[in-house]
C-alpha cells in the first residue's frame, strides 16, 4: 500500500470530473517540453494580447442596436437556420442543415452577481428522434447535484417555477434528489413529431470553493455555470438515462443540439460562452446583454469575471482565445497549447467545425473540464510552463473530438471518451516534443501508477461505468491503464492504420452517439485486424 500511494501522490492523476486535481504537497511528474520537436508541426500563432476590456465575446460584437430583444430569442423561427450557422467554420455551415429536426434550446437569462443568484426563461423545441412514441420527456437540473455542489438533501440550487407544454400547463414530477423533472405528456409523442415547452427558471450559485469541485459557482469573481438550465438527456434502448453521477465523474449524456442563449450582466464584465456573439445590447441599467448561437453542440458554458484578460490566436480561420486571471505569460502559455494541439489534432484525427474555440481559467479544484467550443483549465496551474498544466489543456482540447463531436455515455462507458483522450494527449507530445517525450507520458502517466495497483487491482478492467469505481481507483483505472489499451491497438494494428481509423470514427460519428462496439467495429474495419481479444482482456476484464 506504500507503493500504491507514493506512485498514485507522484502522478497527480487524481481524477474528478473530466481531468485531474494535483494533490496537494506533492511533485508531478510531466512530459518533456523542453526540447525542441523532431517533426515539424506549424509554427503557433503569434498571441494578441488583449486588455481585460467588458467585451463580451471574443470577435468584435455588432452594434448594439441590432441585439435581439428577450422576446424575439424566445420566439425564434425555427425553419431559420442562420443563426446557427455563424458559430461554424465556413467550410461547415452546412453541418447545422442536418439538425433542422435536433433539439432546440431558445434561453434568456440574467445574472444577479452581488446577489449570486439568476432568473432564466427557456423554450425548447424537442422532436422525437426515436423509433418509439414518448410518453414524457425528462430534463435533468444538474445544477442541484453534488458533482455541482449542491449536496443530497440541501435545497435546489436550480428550480423551474413555471412549465407548459404546447401551451398547456402540466403537472411535472421530480425525482432523484431534484435533479431530473419528468414531464408526462398528455398524447404521446409520436416519431417525427414536435412538441414546444416553455419554463421559468431561478438559480443560487455556490460561493463555497468546497463545493462539488468548484467548476459551477460564482467563486473568487468567477462565473462559471454549465448546465445552468434544464437539459434534455439521451433516450436510447435503456430510456431515458437518468442517473445520479458520482463527484469524481462527469454527469452529462446528451445529443448534440442547437442553442440560441441570451445572456445579461453587468457592463464591465468580460464573458465567454459556448458558441458566437450575433448580437449585443447596452441597456440603460449599465448591464449588457449579449445573444450566443451554436453550432450542434452537447451542452452550453458560461464563464464570466471582471477579472478576465484575453490573448488570442488564429488557427486557419479558427479564433482561439485564451481568457486568463493575472498572469500574462500564463494566459500566452494556455493559448500556445490549445492553438498547436488544435492544429495537430485536426491533422490527426479531422477538422473542428466551429470558429472558435475558448481556453477558460476558472478556480476549479479539478485540472480542466471539458465543453463543447470551450475549455475550463485550473487557474492555480497558469504559473507552470508545460507540465500538468500542458497536459490538462491539451487533454481538454481533446476532448472536442471525443466527447464533444464523437459522444457517448459518460457516466457508464467514460473510457470511451476519457482513456481515448488521454491517448490522443500522448500522440500530440509525439508530433510536438517527438518519440522520447511520448514514450515519457506513456511510461509516467499511464504506466507506471497502473503497473503499482496491488495485482489483482490491476485486473479490474476499463469498461465499468464510473459508479463502479472508487475515486482513486477511476483515475488510474480509466485513465491510466485506458491509454494502454489504445496503445495496445496501434501497436497491433501499426501507426498509420491507427490513424486511418481515428479519421474514419470521426467521420462516421461525428456529432452522434457511440457504444463500444463502434469503436471495435470502426478499428477493425479500417486494419482489417480483428481487436476482440484485446477488448475482452482490457475493456471487459474476462
């Protein structure tokens, strides 16, 4: 058991949420990035540091006489797909044409900081995608779950005061602890069809850096919300999944979507969010209002503080900004990170579709988290230069192929999404720093704390759902002895193969939902090598 901490203290790979909280007290053990790269990747982009200004959006806002007011966002035409298409790379506006018939999320919301407190209005335009008539339809309240801060048995950080469906009002039922709404419908909703909900919402935000592991709050200045609203889960062949996560996984399984989000704060706030600024408001209280479109995406983030400065880079015409507390060389090594493994990435595995893509410091106690179009990286990591604070940003930008375009059950099958982007981490020091900085994260990262679980821990495979695990053990389970497995794969099916099947499971997936047979499928079929035995050995554990 000596071994067994020392080696778990070493790595800090103690996971919760999506990546990792450093233990306190402790050295990390980090790839090489001092030396210079033996294959030559283009060079990063020069960074734009920018002033910490009350923009509210990366790109220069229109006029503020052309912002939408709260009622044209809640009454959207939704045949009008133009929107949306402003938050994609012009060579993929027409990815949002195959999601005429998705979820639409249409919110207005204000932020009261010195209140810490929000009031919200939402209409959503759902249709039934499945092969089966629904009877109801449940909206998960993340918000008042422990994972967000809010322990079992305190009151609704997120509550919905009013709801009525197609007009009508409706008698809803909430379940597991307040964290999913179940809404009956009084004609089942037949495949094809639509239906239109409109709610109020109000919300608390935590100040307590304690609670959960601080990644939704208003904490030391920082607004950071996820998933501030009621959101929409994944109906599949088990129904609706609705689960309670544990704190030390993540808690969201949805379809990709589209999002029009109007936001008000106060004027001097600096405010990124997922998606695009369309369209910005001053109004005469000195609050700004600032309307977001998305392309199709999982689901929306919010940071904002008064705090923020910026740094920006241009990847072709991806706009990547980093939005950083203090230190200004920090701020410059964050965008440097999220800029080239941008760049190797879309090499690697294909293109990113949206326009921009934000690297966000929040104070969460967890290494970063993962969003659709932005990332959350630890601000107490911003005084490193490459080690944990590269891999974390690195990881999270990953994460934007495999979680964001390519999902999947998070809470069950988190190796899906987690042990593949640990290992796509490891192939962006390869094509940055070369082999010797690879095989260093495979050796110190991956390795060496699974190799030090006590033998017959080692045994437990990477294929259980998060719940399964204890904390401890998830981290080095699933991301450590995950990226084994995958390692396993490209040394069997050799690099290039490899890479053929990465593009191809982008392609085929993406912006869908995978189970893991996909992946054995799409590997198998790009190698023309059969990878059953390996799954059985790693993913399954007989």
């Amino acid at each position: 058991m000596k071994h067994r901490t020392l080696y778990i203290a070493l790595i800090a790979l103690l996971l919760v949420g999506c990546v990792w909280i450093a233990p306190r007290g402790t050295s990390t053990v980090a790839p090489t990035a001092t030396t210079s790269p033996t294959r030559a990747v283009a060079e990063a982009p020069t960074a734009t540091v920018l002033p910490p200004t009350p923009t509210a959006a990366a790109t220069e806002a229109p006029p503020p006489t052309t912002a939408p007011q709260a009622a044209s966002v809640l009454s959207p035409d939704w045949t009008d797909l133009s929107p949306y298409r402003q938050a994609m790379r012009s060579a993929y506006t027409g990815d949002v044409d195959q999601f005429a018939g998705a979820t639409r999320y249409a919110i207005d919301l204000q932020v009261d900081l010195d209140a810490a407190t929000f009031d919200g209005t939402m209409r959503v335009r759902y249709t039934n995608a499945e092969d089966v008539p629904l009877d109801q339809i449940v909206f998960r309240l993340l918000p008042n779950t422990p994972g967000y801060g809010t322990p079992e048995g305190a009151p609704a950080a997120l509550d919905v005061s009013s709801l009525t469906v197609d007009g009508a009002s409706v008698q809803t039922e909430r379940r597991l602890f307040n964290s999913a709404l179940y809404l009956p419908l009084s004609t089942p909703l037949a495949p094809g069809d639509a239906v239109e909900i409109d709610m109020a919402f109000t919300g608390t935000l935590p100040a307590d850096p304690a609670a959960g592991y601080a990644q939704y709050g208003y904490i030391d200045g920082v607004l950071a919300i996820p998933d501030f609203y009621p959101l929409i889960p994944v109906y599949d062949d088990e129904g609706w999944n609705v689960e309670l996560a544990p704190t030390y996984g993540d808690a969201t399984f949805t379809d990709s979507a589209l999002y029009l989000v109007r936001v008000t704060l106060p004027g001097d706030v600096t405010l990124a969010a997922s998606g695009v600024a369309i369209d910005r408001q001053e109004n005469d209280d000195g609050t700004v209002s600032t309307t977001f479109a998305s392309g199709p995406m999982r689901d929306f983030m919010i940071a904002a503080s008064r705090d923020y400065q910026r740094a920006q880079a241009q990847v072709d015409d991806v706009l990547v900004t980093s939005y950083y507390l203090g230190s200004t060389a920090g701020g410059e090594r964050a965008l440097d990170y999220a800029s080239s493994s941008l760049r190797i990435y879309e090499d690697l595995i294909g293109p990113y579709p949206f326009n921009e893509l934000d690297v966000v410091a929040t104070p969460t106690r967890a290494g970063g988290i993962e969003y659709p179009g932005l990332i959350v990286v630890a601000a107490n990591l911003y005084e490193q230069s490459g080690g944990f604070f590269e891999m974390a940003t690195v990881h999270e930008v990953g994460h934007q192929w495999w979680y964001s375009l390519v999902g999947n059950d998070q809470l069950d099958e988190p190796w899906l999404d987690e042990s593949f982007t640990q290992y796509t981490a490891m192939l962006y020091y390869e094509r940055r720093y070369g082999a010797d900085a690879a095989a260093n994260v495979l050796e110190n990262y991956f390795r060496a704390p699974y190799e030090h679980l006590p033998p017959q821990e080692q045994q437990i495979p990477i294929g259980l759902p998060v719940a399964d695990y204890t904390a401890d053990l998830y981290g080095v389970i699933v991301y450590d002895k995950g990226p084994l497995f995958f390692n396993q794969i490209r040394t069997q099916v050799g690099k290039e193969a490899f890479g053929q099947f990465m593009q191809s499971y982008l392609q085929k997936y993406r912006y869908g939902i995978v189970y893991p047979q996909d992946l054995v499928d799409s590997v198998e079929s790009t190698s023309g090598q059969q990878i059953d035995a390996l799954y059985q050995q790693w993913v399954v554990g007989s």
